[in-house]
C-alpha cells in the first residue's frame, strides 16, 4: 500500500512539474550598460519564467514596435544613475553627513514580455529621447523562441547552438513524457497487486 502511494505522489510531481513549464510565460532579457548618458546593450535573450519578471525604476521607456511601425507594448523602468550616500563618524558611528552622487556608468538588467511579432525595442529617457534602437525580429523567426541565446555584438565571437524547442514542442514533449510515466507507474501498480494475489 505505501509503495503504491508512493508511485502516485510521484506521478503528480511529475505531473505538476510538467503543468507548471507549460504555463511558463516568456520574456526578452535584455543587459544595458549606462555610460555617461548613453546605453548600449551587451545581452539579448529569451527566457521562460513561471512569474511575471519586471525591471524596478521609473527613468526610462521601453517601447516594443510590431511590423506595422505601431507599438505593442510600453513599460516605464529604471537605470541607475545616482547613488544615495551617508558620512558616518568612524569614532561614534553616528551619521554626520550624506548626499547625492550622479554615477557615471551602470548596468541594469531590463526584462520586457516576449512578442512574436516584435520588430524591434526602442528605450527613451523620460524627455522622450531616443537613447537606442534593439533589434528583435530574427528572435521571432517562424515562432522559434531562443532560450539563453545571447546576441552576437560585433566584438563577440558567434557560438553553434542546437536549434530550440519552440512552446508547443515544449509541451507536446512534456505531455509525452509525462503519459510515458504514468504508463510506467500503472504497470509497476499492475506487477505488484499480481505478486500479492498469487501470495
């Protein structure tokens, strides 16, 4: 009887594990550098996330555009570019001072929700400024999604990946993997009630 429950919780681990990577949502992820007022980036993905990823702030625009030239999406995120600091006594250790310091340079990891369609991210400072232009369309060629796949800048040396699994491989493979458990775990169930009849 404890063997049987046993391969029963199991079987509904499985299954809950293969539920939760179907409902996975995706995102692009995106690593800026801030470097005296100008942003480049050093890293495009795609990635599956179970929760809704956000990047925190409110001194930048993020703006998805789909083919048409129309934007899908709009965010408001942030980048740092100042630093609250304190002066503490070194005798008493009380604070005796502090300010404001305007940094120079900053990273910030921007995640946006992925779009098939999405041609390309455009991020604006809060004067509406363009402050640079993402390429994102070859992310959405024939509903491939790329995970962890890095964008090749021109100093990076490109890198031979296996081609991605797209969602509805994901799933399909996750169901079938799922069915064959289940398959494996009724006939376990089946050897075993057999042995105690003949017992």
């Amino acid at each position: 009887m404890m063997k049987k429950k046993g391969f029963l919780l199991a079987a509904l681990l499985v299954i809950m594990a293969i539920s939760v990577a179907a409902d996975a949502q995706y995102y692009y992820k995106i690593g800026l550098t801030y470097n005296r007022g100008n942003i480049s980036y050093t890293l495009l993905s795609v990635i599956p996330s179970p929760k809704t990823l956000e990047t925190p702030g409110a001194n930048y625009i993020a703006e998805l555009i789909g083919p048409d030239g129309k934007a899908i999406k709009v965010s408001i995120f942030g980048i740092s570019t100042e630093l609250l600091y304190d002066i503490v006594d070194p005798e008493t250790g009380e604070i005796i001072g502090g300010g404001l310091r305007q940094l120079n340079e900053s990273e910030a990891t921007l995640y946006l929700p992925y779009y098939e369609n999405a041609q390309r991210i455009n991020i604006y400072d809060l004067n509406l400024t363009k402050k640079l232009t993402i390429p994102v369309a070859e992310l959405a060629k024939a509903g491939v999604i790329p995970v962890e796949i890095e964008k090749v800048l021109p100093e990076a040396v490109p890198r031979e990946e296996a081609p991605p699994a797209t969602p509805v491989q994901q799933v399909v493979n996750g169901v079938l993997i799922g069915l064959g458990i289940i398959m494996v775990l009724t006939m376990l169930v089946l050897l075993l009630r057999r042995r105690k009849r003949k017992a």
